[in-house]
C-alpha cells in the first residue's frame, strides 16, 4: 500500500528502559481479624436461638398471609430463609449503645432485637399502633428507643446513614458500635464505597454487614459483580473482611464477636459477607423466572438455618415434642400480634401533619 504523503514517518521505538531490579514498594503492615470460632452456645442458648429464628420465620408467614389477604399495602420484603443472620449477629450486641441500620427487609431486625411484634404487625398493616404510627410500613421501621435507625427503601443509603451513625458514636464517645446492614445488590452502589473510604480514614466503630442472599431482585451475584468474593470489598481502603456461613447462627455470632473485639478496640470498621439465601420472592410481587424452584428446594433441604439449630437440640437430648411446643407458643405470639392489627385502628388524618419536620412553622 502507497504510503500517505501527509503522514509523517513513524519515529524509531525509544530504547526500552531496563527494568528496575527493586521490588514494589511493600504496603505498611496491616493487622488481621482472628479467624472466627463458631460460638460454643449452652443448651439454653440454642434454645434462645432456636426460639428467635422461628419467631422471625412465623411472623414473616403470617405478614405474606395478611399480605394476600390484602391487609399489607405497599411493598412487603419477606426475611425467610437469613434468620440466621439478624439473630446470630444482633444477639451479640450491646443493646444500650449499640446502633443498627438497615435496607428494606427490616422486619427480621425488629424482631431480632426483641421488639413487640404486635407492634410490628400494626406497622405492616399501617395502624395507628405502629411502631411508625402507621406511617412507615413494612420498609419504613424506626425506633430511637431501641437505637434501631430504619428501615430504608433507597438501596444502599443505609450505608451513609450508618456511617453516620458511627461518627456519632466516635464523636459522643458513647462506646457504641453500628451495625449496618445491606444487600449483594447494594454492594455495587457508588456511595457505599465513599462511606467505607471516610469509616476507615476516621477509624469509625462500625461493622458493615453485606447480607449476600445471592440476588438483587432477579439478578444473580455473580451476573452483577465483578469482585463476587463480597467480603473483599473492603480491601482498597484497608477495611478487613471475613466471609461467614450466613444459614449457621453459630457461626455468624462467632464472627460478631470477633467482629465487634475488633471494633471495640479502636482499630475501625470491619466488613463482614454472610452468605445467605432468601426464600421466597425479592417482595411479593416476583414473578421468580430467574431461579428454579429445585434451587429454592435445595437450599431449604440441606442448609435451612432453622433445621440446623433443631438438629443440634436433638444432639443435646431435646425432644421432638418439646421443640414442637416451641412453634406452638411462637405461632401463638404470631396470631396474637395479627388479632391485634386487625382490631387495631388506623391512624387519625392529623397524624399527616406530625413527623414530618423536626422544627415548628
Ligand atoms: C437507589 C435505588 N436503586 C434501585 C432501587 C430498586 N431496588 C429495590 S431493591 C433492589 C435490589 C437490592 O438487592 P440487594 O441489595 O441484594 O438486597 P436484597 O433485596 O437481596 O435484600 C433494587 C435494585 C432502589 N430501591 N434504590
Ligand atoms: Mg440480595
């Protein structure tokens, strides 16, 4: 081919410079979490466990009931299947100092920290009983009391939110620590990024909990992120992680232990992926095309975190019949709280005009 006259002739390849013989310079030392123990739980502890996880599993059938029956309006994200989660690891933290926040599957989390469930019942049927008054719903939880901060709808900002949280409890000294919670699919969100950039900088006392159930509506992990080993996330900004058996409560409040000993002792936040599997639609209205039912089956057969807790009751002399009484009681305290709702009334239409600012005009 003629060579084009306005091109001017290709310069010869500048020699190559020789390759240095000295190493990258090494990154300062970082220190490590212990690898986690699962936690050696007594009989009665289980029990507790074995108690709490089904309390969340009855409430959770019961508002898809009451769902379909139309007495939830709105959006309704069920927990069943990360029982596992909220117990393991909310049982392991300081009620009187301690801050959670979390997404918009947040009925596990009042649950697990021993909130009213008829309170929380009258919420997802938007009662004047609420915990919201009525006002929130099933995504809009609150309760300063409890230092329970939401329940969020916009996916990932619970993440800023915690942080926050966390600079509060570094700046007020208050020994507290915030758990944050939040999704695989929220793990992709620009500002969780910028949140751990300032959590690590600042050495703020906060756990970041990626709750990996293993889809983000109906997009699986591994067809949405690049980096799908979550709990490495933090590595950029020297944010340790440890990936946890998220369906064994064992071994997630082993991993809050070390967790919070990390935390406690000033050396910042902390990441931590447990990998879990929800069982049921991202809300109620999923149409599920994108996994089959075998994979739900699966999971439910060889990994449900409620089955594992029963087994290791019976491995400690705990009777079928016991265990049953159990669910017994719990469906109860279930269909107790659903009675309640129902008779509950709605909220007055003033009630449009409270909440709404902190100040008065
Ligand atoms: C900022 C923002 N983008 C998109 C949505 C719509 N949305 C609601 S839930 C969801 C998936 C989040 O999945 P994940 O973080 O894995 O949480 P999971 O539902 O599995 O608990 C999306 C995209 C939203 N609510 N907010
Ligand atoms: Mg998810």
């Amino acid at each position: 081919m003629a060579k084009s006259p306005s091109r001017p002739a290709a310069k010869p390849a500048p020699a190559k410079k020789a390759a240095t013989k000295s190493a990258p310079p090494a990154l300062p030392n970082r220190e490590r979490p212990d690898q986690p123990e699962p936690f050696d739980a007594s009989k009665d502890e289980l029990l507790q466990f074995y108690r709490d996880m089904l309390l969340i599993r009855r409430f959770e059938e019961k508002a898809g009931q009451l769902y379909g029956l139309g007495l939830i309006g709105g959006f309704c994200h069920l927990y069943i299947g990360q029982e596992a989660v909220a117990i393991g690891l909310q049982s392991a933290l300081d009620g009187d100092k301690d801050s959670v926040i979390t997404g918009y599957r947040d009925h596990g989390h009042m649950l697990a920290y021993g909130i009213d469930p008829k309170l929380i019942m009258a919420e997802l049927t938007g009662r004047q009983a609420g915990i919201s008054k009525g006002k929130g719903g099933s995504m809009h939880m609150f309760s300063v009391e409890h230092k329970f901060y939401g329940g969020h709808g916009i996916v990932g900002a619970q993440v800023s939110l915690g942080t926050g949280l966390g600079f509060a409890h570094k700046y007020r000294k208050d020994g507290g620590v915030c758990m944050a919670y939040f999704g695989d699919g929220a793990a992709n969100q620009g500002q969780v990024y910028e949140s751990f950039n300032m959590a690590e900088l600042w050495k703020l006392p906060i756990i970041f909990v990626i709750e990996n159930n293993q889809y983000a509506m109906g997009t699986s992990v591994n067809r949405s992120s690049a980096e799908d080993q979550l709990y490495r996330r933090g590595e950029s900004f020297r944010i340790p992680g440890l990936q946890v058996d998220g369906m064994d409560v064992l071994a997630v409040r082993g991993a809050a232990e070390e967790a919070l000993k990390w935390v406690r002792a000033g050396k910042g936040p902390i990441l931590l992926e447990l990998k879990t599997y929800r069982y049921r639609g991202h809300s109620m209205s999923d149409p599920a095309k994108y996994r089959s039912r075998d994979e739900v089956q699966a999971v439910r057969d060889k990994s449900d975190p409620i089955e594992h807790v029963k087994k290791l009751l019976e491995k400690q002399g705990v009777k079928e019949e016991a265990m049953k009484d159990i669910d017994k009681e719990i469906r109860k305290i279930v269909s107790d709280a659903a009675d309640f709702a129902e008779n509950s009334p709605e909220p007055e239409a003033a009630e449009l005009y409270t909440d709404v600012l902190v100040e008065t005009y």
